[in-house]
C-alpha cells in the first residue's frame, strides 16, 4: 500500500503568513490601470463572442483597444523615466 503525502515547500508556499511585499504592493499598484483596461478589453471582446459585430461594437473594441494600448505606454514611460538618474527621459 502506497500512502499519499504532501510535498513540504508545496504546503507552505501558500501558508496564510506569506504576504507579498511592499515593493510588489507598489508594483502591483502601478499597474492597476493596465489591468483594468485589460479587463475592459476583454470584457468587449467577450460581448462579440456569440453574434456578429455591430459598428457599435467595432467602436467599443477600438475604444477599449487604444486605452489598454495608452495605459501600457503610460506604464513603460513611469518605469523607464523611475529607472533613468536624474529623473530625465
């Protein structure tokens, strides 16, 4: 008879006292407004799944596109002028 038994690092990988840090809050945080216009994205494309596209719809993805596409250019700018001496960009 074989027994089953858990894997130790698998157990407490995920125990209740392992909290993210404050340097992952922080990044997390910061990209906040590309997850949500991701989300908005998704959740555009998610409404054209089951009929054929209206222009409304075709403008609604446009939409939802150029602000997840504006959000990441936002993203990478904050992170490359935080990465740059001096604040320059």
């Amino acid at each position: 008879m074989s027994h089953i038994v858990t894997v130790q690092d698998a157990v407490t990988a995920f125990a209740d006292w392992i909290e993210p840090t404050d340097a992952e809050l922080d990044a997390i945080e910061q990209e906040i407004p590309v997850i949500l216009a991701d989300v908005d994205l998704l959740d555009a494309q998610i409404i054209t799944l089951d009929r054929i596209p209206t222009e409304l719809d075709h403008q609604r993805l446009r939409r939802a596109r150029r602000r997840a596409l504006a959000a990441r250019v936002a993203l990478a700018n904050r992170t490359a002028s935080a990465a740059l001496p001096g604040g320059a960009a």
